[in-house]
C-alpha cells in the first residue's frame, strides 16, 4: 500500500512507515490528553494526539499523512530543491534554499523532515487511511534546517538531541496498538521499513578499577555492575583478554620456563597477541600460567537508546549519577606541581581591585558589535578599528563583528543604567579586542588587553548632608591618576589631546615618554545622543600591555626624613593658553639638587587679572637628607626657578 525511499542516506539513516484504515476521527481519551497537557503538547485529535504520545513516552517523534493525499503513495527522505515551495502545516509557505532534508511523494515536498509535516497531507475528518512514519535524521542537519527557517517544533527538539535507530518500529506498533484499543482504526498487517546501514552494537570493555580510578571511589564489583545492568547495559564478565598484558607479563621469562630458551628470541620480537598464537593458547591462558594477577575485565552492551556512550569514561559517569555525586569524597590531585596565576593575570587583577577601591563597578559584554558603532562613537574611515573580525555564524544581524574597541560596551551600560532611572554611573571593563593581520581572516587574530571606564551623575552618595555636585573632568582624571599610583606607574605628563569620541578641548593624554597611557575626557555630545544619552558623561581609555611595560618593577626603601623641609610659594601670572603642566617640567629642572616635589594649589581668573592671563600658584618644597637646610640656600634655589619661568613663559610675580 505505500512505498518507502531513502534518496538521501548520509541525512536519513532508517524510514519506516505503517498503514491503518477505517480511521475515525474522533477527541482522544481524557486521560491521554491530561498525559499531553502535563508535557506541554496540546491535544488535536485522536490520530495527532497518539502520535505525539509516543513521542513523549518513547523519545521517537512521529508524523501522520493523510493516505489519500500522498501522490502515488510514495515517501521519499530526499534534499530539497533549490526555490522548492514547502507549504508547512502552519499555513505558511517556504522557499527551500536547497539541500534540506523533505519528505516528498511522488509530485512534491510533504514536509520538512523531523520539524514540521506539510498541509497538504495532514490528518483531516475526510481522512480514512492514515500512514504513520518514523525515521531516524541526521541532527546536525534538522538543526541547521531548523535554524535557517526560523522554525522549532517538540519533534525538531528530540531529533537535534540524537533519536534511537532500532525505535522506529517499536514506535509505528505503539501507535498502532492505541488507536486500535480506541476502536478508532483497522491496523494493516507489516511494516515498511528501509534500513540501509543497521547500526551496529557498542560493546566498552572495562575494569572495575578503571571505574573506581578515575572517580576516585572504591565501589565493588557488585555494587558497580548492578547499577549497569539496572539502567539497561548488559554485562558480562569478558575472559579471554586481560588489561595491559604487556605490563602484567614478562614474555621472555615466560617462555623460557615454559619452552625453553629456544623461545626466548621469539617472545622478543613479537607482542603478545603473536607470541600466543605462535603457542597455541590465548591471552587468558597465558597470564593464568605465568601466575600474573590480572582484574577481571567486563563487557557492557550499550543499550540501543544511549548513543551518549562509547568508553568507559562514559560507565564511570553513569556509576557516579546513580549512586550520587556527593558520596564521592573530595581529595587534592597528586602531584608536586601548583597552579598558579600569570603575571599578566596578577597585573590585571590589581587593575580591579584599585578601580573598585575607587568605587567603580567592573561590567562584563559580549565581544561582538555591528558597524553601526563605528559611526556612533565617530571613528574615522581610515581608522584600523573599522578593520574588524567578520563572524561566519553571528548570534543577530547587528552583532556579526569582533570589537575593535569597548568604549561602545560601556557607554550602551551607561545608556542601559540611565534608561532605569539610574542616574549615578560608575563603570569600568578589561578585556580583550581583536585586530586582524589581515582580511579576509586567514589566521587568528591578535588580542590586545584594553581597559575602559565612564563616570556620570552624583560625586557624593545621595543624602541630606551630601553635595549634590555632578562628576566633572577632573574626577575622571583623579581616578586615573590614583590607578596609576596602585599600579607604580610614575613620572608620566599629561597634555592636551585628541580622541575620536571625545569633547575637543575637553580631552587629555596621560603620557610616559613616547607611551600613551590613558586617554582622559568627555564623550562629545553627538556621540553621547547617538547611544542614547542626555547628560555629560566622562570617559578613559587605555591600553593594558602599555601600563605593564610602563609600571615600575624594581623598588627601594626611602627611610622618613631627618631633617625639616622649607617651603616656598610661587604666585605668578602667565598668558592664558600657558599649560600648568609645561611650568611643572621648568620648575623641577632649575629647582637644583635640594628640590623635593611642586605642587599646583591655585588657578585663578577673574578680578584684577587681565583677559589673557591666568594665576597659577605653586607650592615647592626643599630639603636635605644629610642635614637642615638654610633659608639661603632655599631662597638661591626659589631665584632660579623664577628666572626660568619668566623666561621660558613671560611669567610674572603676582603681589
């Protein structure tokens, strides 16, 4: 009554079909479907309704045709063709790219195999004769499908996770025995059944020290082997072949107790399997004459529906899920060797640790992006972080690159935090992003460490007694400057900069000779409204290899001074565009040997300065370490600084 074809063998491995007639249609029984109910499936009508029974009972998905609505009454496990229309039992019609797997009839595709059968051919109450199928698909290949149309079904679900081959036919006569004691159909005698390649039995040949072993136990042989057979694996003592023989035997003392020296020359130059043929006994017999101790080594036959088990690895994981991974007791590996972090790991982590000392938050992203954040954050289209890694297989359309960069990461936080009414942002991420040697890939890309932060909102804790003052520049700058501090990085300047998504005139470069450091400053308004963002948000950048190479390796011990330190204050107007930080490196080189440090106090403008100048005001500290200083000698040191700002900036003492 129905044919059965296998057109495509590497993407169908059996296909088996029965017949019944005089099918009334008609509810199933209640108890069925509060069976269906409970598994989340909801109840159709007798014929469905079995069907997906014995899906759930017996792991086999299943799929009922209409008879008469099959042409030439043919199934056909077949690719599809490309520009195919498939027209599923949702009532939607799909184009097939080529190459899925259809059941097709004799004219046209019935369905998409394993997910979701056609309309066309599906069960109706004109429906007299019914063809039930099983089979057994390729997963990779349902899950592939599954995924390019966007369609996942209960039946889809099971065949990605691997079916049982040998289920098939015990599924076609469940269904069949239901809907028979139903009285709701005759069953026709036979079933179709097209097996190309039968699947051969798994037998894993084990020790029960090896199970013990490598779960750190010491279960008996009882105890091991009846678990094993209660979940369905038959065991049985294998005798003839012991573990390791090589090991457990010495061939040639062996063969020369037993046949002579003669035999010696043999057992040299042949293993054991030949050098026992050559005898005439087996393996077994040979390690019970030489009196070696050998364990008894057992056979299990896995039973047809664990395709997840093929080594004795695979028992031992069984043996511990069964008798529970809590009674298995806790012991340190052996071994004399400890692991430890890398000092790579060890910096990075010190990085953490000084940020959340700081009071900011760590954020972990994923590290994937589209090209709309190269025009978000504003990057230049010669700029190599519009060179980004393509995915083959991206997660959504609009993440299908690796970054480049993770200032987008934390600024569409920062956007996510004020979308929530979290007004007060204190972010920070590490991680790595990847650069291409080039395009398109041919070999792994490099990852380069990087480290982002963003500040926004309050400086204090909300409260009655707090100020209600917002973060600024200069907050940013702080938390970078007190990271370098914890990380003993040192004699750095900082200059006016540039950055790409940064507020021109508003951006510094934290700079150690020819190093940059860090990139300090406020995100520009368009790229701040382009993530989102409605208030001013401060920002740093930097790169991770770069403060390792910078930070100081090699320390020593400075005992307290002896002796007291004089101090000087040093007022003076300078042109406006005058860099605080230019003054600093003069003073320091004219302040001779007795100079201990300089520090910027005051900047002021306003009343009685000119439009184009400003007040700065330092305070420079003298001291020795052999003895106490003069005022002389501080006054002689305080002349040449002053000579070398004004000559080097115009500067003039400020009464």
């Amino acid at each position: 009554m129905v044919e059965i074809k296998i057109d495509a063998p590497d993407l169908c491995s059996r296909f088996s079909a029965g017949v019944l007639t005089d099918v009334k249609l008609a509810p199933s029984p209640e108890w069925m479907q509060k069976r269906l109910e409970g598994a989340g499936i909801r109840a159709i009508n007798n014929v469905v309704d079995v069907t997906n029974f014995v899906m759930v009972e017996l792991g086999q998905p299943m799929h009922a045709y209409d008879y008469d609505e099959v042409a030439g009454h043919v199934l056909n496990a077949r690719r599809a063709e490309k520009g195919e229309r498939l027209h599923t039992l949702d009532d939607s019609d799909r184009l097939a790219k080529g190459g899925e797997l259809v059941i097709a009839d004799a004219e046209k595709a019935a369905g998409l195999a394993g997910i979701m059968g056609g309309l066309e051919t599906e069960i109706t109450e004109k429906t007299s004769t019914v063809i039930l199928e099983a089979a057994s698909f390729n997963p990779a290949s349902i899950r592939r499908t599954s995924r390019a149309v966007g369609l996942h079904s209960e039946s889809s679900g099971r065949f990605e996770r691997g079916t049982n081959e040998k289920g098939t036919i015990n599924a076609i006569k469940r269904a069949a025995q239901l809907l028979q004691e139903m009285g709701a159909c005759k069953v026709c005698a036979g079933i179709v059944d097209v097996y190309p390649e039968p699947k051969e039995e798994i037998k894993v040949k084990f020790t029960i020290q090896q199970i013990n072993e490598r779960l750190g136990t010491n279960y008996s042989s009882g105890e091991i082997l009846e678990v094993l057979n209660s979940l369905g694996f038959n065991v049985k003592e294998f005798d003839d072949v012991a573990p390791e023989p090589d090991e457990v035997i010495d061939k040639i003392s062996f063969a020369a107790k037993y046949f002579g020296h003669a035999a010696k020359k043999l057992a040299q130059d042949s293993s054991v399997d030949d050098f026992v043929k050559n005898i005439g006994m087996t393996v077994g017999e040979l390690v019970k004459r030489s009196g070696a101790k050998v364990e008894a080594v057992y056979e299990a036959t896995v039973p047809d529906w664990r395709n997840d088990v093929k080594l004795p690895d695979d028992l031992s994981e069984e043996v511990a899920r069964i008798f529970g991974y809590d009674k298995i007791p806790s012991t340190l590996p052996k071994g004399s060797q400890q692991g430890r972090q890398s000092d790579f790991q060890n910096f990075t982590d010190k990085i953490k640790s000084a940020l959340t000392y700081l009071g900011m938050n760590e954020e972990i992203s994923f590290a994937f992006n589209g090209e709309n954040v190269f025009d978000k954050l504003r990057i230049p289209e010669e700029s190599e972080l519009r060179r980004a890694v393509p995915i083959l297989n991206p997660l959504t359309d609009d993440s299908h690159l690796l970054r480049t960069t993770l200032l987008n990461s934390v600024l569409e936080n920062a956007a996510r935090n004020f979308s929530r009414k979290n007004e007060t942002v204190r972010l920070f991420e590490i991680a790595p992003v990847f650069f291409p040697k080039n395009l398109p890939v041919t070999e792994l890309p490099d990852e380069v460490q990087k480290l982002a932060g963003v500040i926004a909102g309050r400086r204090e804790p909300e409260g009655w007694s707090q100020n209600s003052a917002e973060v600024d520049f200069y907050d940013m700058k702080g938390i970078v400057e007190e990271l370098f501090a914890k990380l003993s990085i040192e004699r750095y300047t900082v200059e006016p900069g540039e950055h790409y998504a940064m507020h021109p005139g508003k951006t510094a470069v934290f700079k150690k000779g020819r190093e940059i450091l860090a990139t300090v400053g406020e995100i520009h308004p368009a790229v701040a409204e382009s993530f989102g963002i409605s208030k001013k948000i401060f920002a740093f950048e930097s790169d991770v290899e770069t403060l390792i190479k910078c930070a100081s390796k090699k320390f020593k011990f400075e005992s307290p001074a002896k002796y007291p330190a004089i101090s000087r204050d040093l007022a003076i107007l300078v042109d406006k565009n005058a860099a605080a930080g230019e003054i600093e490196k003069v003073i320091v080189k004219s302040a001779g040997k007795f100079f201990k440090s300089v520090t910027l106090f005051d900047v002021y403008t306003g009343d009685r300065i000119p439009e184009d100048k400003k007040s700065l005001a330092f305070s420079i500290t003298f001291q020795s370490d052999e003895r106490t200083l003069k005022d002389a000698e501080a006054d002689e040191a305080f002349k040449n600084i002053l000579a070398a700002v004004e000559k080097n900036f115009a500067a003039q003492i400020r009464s």
